[in-house]
C-alpha cells in the first residue's frame, strides 16, 4: 500500500497521544491514594516529619491556619496541607477518596457519617463548640437587640437553609425562644449569610460567633441568650486510610490539647461540652 | 432635464455630472473600477458623497456644499430610486408575490390592495405562475424576472439597474434582455452594464465611465459607431488610432500614417481619431506585400479564438484572420508582423 | 475507505481517537451521574414541593430573561454589527465580557448596582422598588450572564447576512424600522432563535451570580440549580435527581433549537 508509512505514522502518533492522555487520567483517578511520599519518619524524639492533609470545616480557617504552623514550628521536618470547605463537602470528599490523614468537621452528623462507613481510624474526639449570634452591618440600621427584633415585619433577616448545619442550629433556637423568622433568604452556608450582611444587603443574619470574630469590623454582633440552646460541637478525627498515622494523631494531640484550646477560645470557639480523649 | 445629478467622492477618486430626460434610459459603461457602481449607490443614497447636488422633478435627492457640514440628504427609502441588482436579492422568507408587494405595502397599501398591484407586475413580467414560490425555488432567471417587477411595483422615479444580466446564464439572458426593453420603455432608467448589446437594447444614450470620470457620451449609435475612448471601441468592435488630421488621413504620436476617409469635415492639424474593424486588417510576414499605404509594423502579444476565426492581438489593435492563414503565417506571441489596413474601411474624424 | 459514496473528508484517522476522547470528557460523566440515580425513589424525589417550586421559579426567571435578552440583545447585537462608533470595539468586548467572567464575580457587581447599597439602588429603594432578594434579582442575575450569548449569536448571524437585502428593501420605499422588521429579522431568525435557546439554557444553569446576588428562598429566589447544591448537604439522591431533570430539561431546550432553521422556510405564513 502507498499510505502505509503514512498510515503507520498517524497509528504512532495516535498511540503516543492516547498514552499521554492515559497517562494524565490514571494521574487524576490516582488521588484515591494519598499524595507523594507516604515516608513518614520519626527524626529524633524532637520532631517529626512528612506530609499531613487536614480537612477542616470552613468555620475553623483561622485557628487552624495558626494551628498548622504551630505544628510546623514543632515538626520542622513536618508540611501541613490544609483544606477548608463545608462539613458536607469534606464527608463527601473523604467518601469519594480524597487524601485526607485528619478531618474536622463542624457538626456530628457528617463525622457520624464517616464513622458508619468506616472511614475513620478510632473514635472522633469533640474539641470545640460554637454558638449562634445574630450579626448585623456596621451601626445597626434596623436596630436590632434581641432574637424576637429579627421576627420584626419588614426586617430582612437571612439565615442558612435547615439542610446545613448552622441552619439546623438556628431552627433549635427558633424553637427554643417560641418565635418564627419569616428569612428573605436561606443560604447554603454560613458564608453566604454573612456575605448578605457584610454587602448592607440583609439587616441582619444568624451566624456562628467565630464568624462575627473573624469578619472584623465589617460586621457587629448582637449576642441573645437563647443562644446557648443550640450549641454546635466540633468533632476531630484522623482517618482510616490515611499512611501518617503517626503524625495525625500528633497533630490531633496539639489540637485537643492546651495550645489547640488557647488557640480556639482565640477565634471565639467555646470549649467542648463532654471533654474526651482520644 | 427631469433628473440632474452631480457628484464627487474623493476616496474613490469620483467626480460625475450627467442628466436624464423624462422617459430616458442611459447605459453605463465603463472598465470595472471606473465608477459605476458607485454612481448607482449614491443616487440610491446607499453611499454618501462628499459633495454635490442631485433633484429628481423638483425633489432633491441631496444638495451637499463643499463643506461638509449640513447640507440636504434624502433617505434612501424617500427617494424613488430602486435598484435592481446583479444577483435578484430576494427575501427568502417572502413568496414572490410578497416580495413584488414589498414596495406597494412599504408605500402604505393595505396587505389586499399591494397584493393586487404585485399580481399586476408579475403579469407584467410573465411571472404570475410563480405567484406562490419561494425565491429557493425558482430558477436565476425567473428569479430575476421577479426582481424586475418588484422594483417596478415600487414606482420608482428612476429604476437603478446594476447589471441584471450578468449572473444569468447565456439561455436566460435574452429573455430578459427582451423583457427590460418592453417595460423600459418610456421609463427613466440607468442601467449599468458591460454589454454592449445591452446598450444597443435598451439605452437611448451611452455614458462610458472611466476612473471615476465620464469619458464619452452621445447617443447610443453615434457612440458605437464613432467612439472617441478606447473603452467604447473596444465595445464597438473597433480599432481605434489617435493622431494628428492630415489631408488624406491621420497620422499617430509616432509616425504611424493611415489614410481613410475624413468625415466631419476635419482640418489638417487637428486631433483626430481614426477607427476600422479588425476583419479589415490583413497580417503579413513581410513589409513589401501589398498595398504601400496603411501598412503598420507590429508584434504580436495575443492570438484568441473569436468565432470561427482568430483575432491576432498586437498591443491595442487588433486583426481578424481566419484558422487557416494564421497556421500558415505560423503566428505566434512575440513575432513581429504587419498589419495592412483598407482605406476604405478606415473612418477618421475629428476628437 | 468503506462507503464508496462518501466525499473525501479530510480528516485523518487519528483526529478521530482524540475526538472520542473529547466526547467522553463530556459525556462520560453524565452516565456516571445517571449510574447513581436512585430509580426506586426518583419520581417521588423529583415531584416534592420544594422541587417542583424550584422546577417551576426556574423555567419562569428563565423565560423572563429569555425575554429580556431578546429585547435588549437584538438592538444591541444591530448596532455591534451594522453600526459605526467611536468605541465600538471596546464596547463588543465589554458586552462579552460575562462570557469570561465566573459569575460570582457577575454576582458581586450587580450587587454593587443594584443591591441596597448600590449604584442604583439606593435610588430604587427610594422610589419603592427591591431587587435584593426577590425573583427580580434573579431574573437580572440571569440575564447578565445570558445576555453575552444572545448577542454574540445574533451579531454573527447578521454578519454573514450583510446588509445587501436591507440596501435594497431600502429602495424599495420600506422606512428603517420597516425593514428592520420585514427583512433583517426575518432573515436572522435562525440566529436569534439559537442565540434566544442558548440564553435560556445559559439562565436554566445560572448559579453563582444568583446565590451571590439574590440568595435562596423557596418559590422566590431558590431555582433549581440553587436546589440541587442545597439538597447535596443532605440527600445525595435528591441532588442527582435533581441534575438529571436539569440536564433533561437543557437537551430538550438544545433538541428543540435545532429544529425551528428548517420550519421556519416551510412555515411562517407570509
């Protein structure tokens, strides 16, 4: 045939290409198994090293930002990749074979959920609490003091949908106080609340404590009583598949420990409610 | 004069006057590039001049200074200038009756009544079968056809025709050729075309452009029987020679001398043109053959078959030969020959 | 090389095997998706109140903005296309622009003109009018980010038309606005009604302008993408019900849209 070197050609050119796009697939499908060197080592007694993938809600940016270094400074060997989204999201994550070595989540549920599929490695540990607090922008415009002010009509109230955490939380207290909120809007997270604040949009918004500590003075909080009626615990684990055993439970350790509560009660986080050990 | 129109557009290097009588039909000729199709889109007010001024029976068209500022200009959907293009154009979304209503119902008719008027046009036009088809469904010419009665049904002061004949095939062309000389008549009517035939056809009158500019114009027969430019020559059939009047003939820029018969009474020492048909011309090898006058040393630059003989181009003259003396003479681009040239075939006259 | 029949295409052998690759990129996660609907329980999921709301805001603030961009689109797709301006270019540009942009950031800026505190709304408020939160927010959310599509199709449509058919409606005696409506659209009608599927596809799947713009109500300003990323927290099943009636929704839109360039030749009586 004339073609055939042609022909041959193309095949090989096909070839070459097919297995670099393989090559590229299986890289993405790999991220079943955790990233890079699973050689963790103990270096002395001092410090150890290796790499530590932590899932945390996105409630506890801060102090594990400040938390991760910390652990850094002790390990100097040690690098923590950090990983904020909502508890949700990271269960999902983690379902789905995310390279998680530790996950913190901000309710039980989904570390339940975790737990009943067997993806954790021992029993999560409670290690902070939050609680809710109605947060409204700068000067108050619609003067609100106290729960029963947000059920005010004409107040443009915004809170998280019952189906994530923090609106789950502000339905107990709804409850508790015997009021109903009539919300121009039910958002998919915490975020989203406070970001309808922030923007002057919303007169008010129920958030967690740690948000309104964290937002600055871009927004005021407007503490009630009836918030204790719905506290939120933070549970932390490490998890089964994770090949830094060792420096997971270090940093879960440092966490739970007198630093991780200093650190904590920093960002606005309340001590837990039953304190464990893991 | 019912249509005066005068015009410049510098970019195009155009500057044209001309004037059309009540029921006159003028054809344009000129090179491509020479200006037609910008003298049709600015009597339509497709295309702004610089300057210049234009009134159709009292109605002005647009009256430009040369400032540029201010001025009058007339939409084009004012004006009663419909042009009829190369290709048909028309809406394809339309039936061809509604394209032929299109003007009637743009002049405020009601959908019955410019229905009615289409119907009239179409009949006109041998067209009124096609009434119901869409424009994908009908032949170049039959949609050419329905082009012209739409144009016609916009009773338009002046009908801009720009070429209608040259996308149709060589079976269509005649037909319509025949069709535009029926509806034209009495109409004002410019019609830009590069066929000569189409001139004689239809115009009264023959505008020839060239860069921009009018080259020569004259009544259709004065012109192609005694063009002045080499464009209308060319047109005509015709060789043609500038030179000097002399008492038996003229004599060209470079010692060229042709006798012939001097009309119009010329003076010697005047400008003066000479023209004769190529089949006049006879090509010989040698210098010595033939007649002593009107013998013009050449080289050939092109043979072309031209019906059943074969035109020997040598620059921009022209000889008429048949197959066989030109396989015998072994013609070929680059020779040198000469040309001989009957007196009595040659008409000189004055520029 | 197997149909005798075929033209040569051009196309060597090779470009298909990338091609494939290309296709499942697209395709194969749609099967996965509808590998994991829980059949036993989808039409129960699917006809739940909170879903139908969500189904029906949707299909709504999507025909509204359908509407809008049409409106606004067709003119300003004219004047990109037929018209002469200082600043032309800059401008097709910046109408394209919410092609490019994540439509968070649409979210963000629209809150800054139309939000309480915004550009525009401080005036509107005045005058009595809130677009925060309401299904108007969502609405003018979607629209931004559909309006692009709208403009862009139609822009090109008119291009390849030119304006020959216009030019000579014109002699003719038709006024502008004559031949605009008798000729042009007629004769674009291809192009706007692809450019006017596409904005509605575009508004079906509108989600981050929305949530950041308009928030999330039942019934007011929750459409059905808002729900599905809403019902994720909870029930995974739901969420991917959910998508399927999403994804259903868009290839019926798409379907439909390659229809109507042939129909409208035989139809549309004159």
């Amino acid at each position: 045939m004339r073609f055939f070197p042609r022909g041959a050609r193309s095949l090989i050119l096909v070839i070459a290409l097919a297995g670099v796009l393989t090559a590229g697939l299986t890289g993405c499908g790999s991220a079943g198994s955790p990233p890079g060197n699973s050689s963790t080592t103990a270096v002395g007694s001092e410090g150890l090293s290796g790499n530590l993938t932590v899932f945390a809600a996105a409630s506890l940016k801060l102090p594990f930002t400040k938390l991760a270094d910390e652990f850094e400074a002790r390990n100097p060997g040690s690098s923590v990749v950090l990983s904020f989204a909502g508890s949700s999201d990271l269960a999902t994550q983690i379902t789905q074979g995310a390279p998680a070595d530790v996950v913190a989540t901000a309710d039980t549920r989904n570390m339940a959920k975790l737990a009943d599929a067997s993806l954790l490695d021992g029993a999560p540990t409670n290690f902070a609490t939050n609680v809710l607090t109605i947060a409204v922008p700068p000067g108050n415009p619609a003067s609100i003091r106290s729960f029963n002010d947000l059920a005010r009509p004409g107040t443009k109230v915004v809170v998280c949908a019952s189906q994530v955490p923090c609106g789950a939380a502000a339905d107990a207290v709804e409850q508790a106080v015997g009021t109903t909120l009539k919300p121009v809007s039910e958002e998919s997270s915490v975020t989203d609340v406070l970001g309808k604040v922030t923007s002057g949009e919303a007169d008010a918004g129920l958030v967690y404590v740690t948000d309104v500590k964290g937002a600055g003075d871009r927004v005021v909080g407007v503490p009630f009583a009836e918030a204790g009626s719905a506290v939120t615990t933070y549970p932390i684990a490490s998890v089964a598949t994770s090949r830094n055993k060792e420096l997971a439970s270090a940093f879960i350790a440092l966490v739970t420990g007198a630093e991780g509560a200093k650190v904590l009660a920093e960002a606005g986080f309340g001590a837990p409610e039953v304190p464990s050990h893991g | 004069m019912s249509f005066r129109f005068s015009a410049t557009v510098q970019s195009r290097g155009f500057e044209v006057s001309l004037a059309l009588g009540p029921a006159e039909t003028v054809a344009v000729l000129g090179a491509n590039g020479a200006g037609k199709s910008t003298l049709l889109a600015v009597i339509a007010g497709l295309l702004r001049p610089d300057s210049g001024q234009a009134d159709v029976d009292g109605k002005v068209l647009f009256d430009l200074g040369e400032a540029a500022a201010g001025g009058i200009w007339t939409a084009p959907h004012r004006r009663g200038t419909a042009l009829l293009a190369q290709e048909p154009l028309l809406f394809p979304h339309l039936s061809a009756l509604d394209n032929v209503a299109f003007g009637p119902r743009s002049a405020g008719l009601s959908r019955p009544a410019s229905r009615e008027a289409a119907r009239h046009w179409l009949r006109e036009v041998d067209a009124e079968s096609l009434a119901s088809r869409r424009p994908a469904r009908l032949s170049g010419g039959q949609a050419q056809r329905i082009a012209i009665a739409r144009s016609l049904a916009a009773n338009p002061e002046i009908l801009l025709l720009d070429e209608p004949m040259a996308a149709l095939d060589v079976h269509a062309a005649p037909l319509l050729r025949r069709l535009l000389k029926r509806v034209l008549a009495g109409r004002r009517a410019i019609i830009v075309t590069h066929d000569v035939l189409d001139a004689l056809m239809l115009a009264d009158r023959i505008i020839v452009l060239d860069n921009g500019g009018i080259a020569e114009e004259g009544p259709t027969k004065e012109v192609l029987r005694k063009p002045r430019s080499p464009f209308a020559a060319r047109l005509a059939g015709l060789n043609l020679l500038t030179g000097t009047l002399s008492g038996d003939g003229i004599t060209s820029g470079d010692g060229l001398h042709l006798a012939g018969h001097l009309e119009d009474g010329g003076q010697a020492g005047d400008d003066g043109i000479a023209v004769f048909p190529p089949s006049a011309v006879s090509v010989f090898p040698t210098a010595a053959h033939g007649s002593p006058r009107n013998t013009l040393p050449v080289t050939i630059t092109d043979l072309e078959p031209h019906g059943d003989q074969v035109r020997v181009r040598a620059g921009g003259l022209s000889a008429d030969i048949t197959p066989a003396a030109s396989a015998d003479l072994g013609l070929a681009p680059g020779m040198t020959v000469y040309f001989v040239i009957k007196a009595t075939a040659v008409s000189i006259y004055p520029a | 090389m197997s149909s005798a029949n075929r033209g040569y295409a051009g196309v060597p052998a090779w470009i298909y095997v990338v091609a494939a690759l290309g296709g499942l990129l697209v395709l194969l996660p749609l099967g996965a998706m509808l590998a994991r609907v829980n059949w036993g329980r989808f039409i129960p999921l699917i006809t739940s109140e909170s879903s139908l709301t969500a189904l029906w805001l949707s299909l709504r603030t999507s025909a509204a903005s359908t509407i809008l961009c049409v409106v606004l689109g067709v003119p300003l797709a004219l004047v990109l296309a037929r018209g002469s301006f200082p600043g032309q270019r800059v401008l097709r540009s910046l109408v394209l622009l919410p092609l490019v942009l994540p439509p968070v950031v649409g979210g963000i800026a629209l809150l800054y003109t139309f939000g309480r505190q915004g550009l525009l709304g401080r005036s509107l408020e005045f005058a009595g009018i809130q677009i925060a939160f309401s299904t108007t927010a969502v609405v003018l959310a979607q629209t931004f980010v559909a309006l692009p599509f709208l403009v862009v199709s139609l822009e090109g449509a008119l291009r390849t038309a030119g304006n020959r058919y216009e030019a000579v409606a014109a002699t003719l005696g038709a006024r502008p606005t004559t031949v605009l409506r008798r000729v042009t659209v007629p004769l674009v009608l291809p192009g706007l009604a692809s450019g006017a599927v596409l904005s509605f596809a575009r508004s079906l799947g509108e989600f981050g302008a929305t949530l950041t713009f308009a928030g999330s109500l039942q019934g007011v300003t929750r459409t059905l993408p808002l729900e599905i990323y809403l019902q994720r927290e909870t029930d995974a099943d739901a969420a991917v019900a959910l998508s399927l009636v999403l994804v259903l929704v868009a290839v019926i839109v798409v379907g439909l849209s390659r229809r109507p360039s042939r129909s409208t030749n035989l139809g549309a009586a004159p």
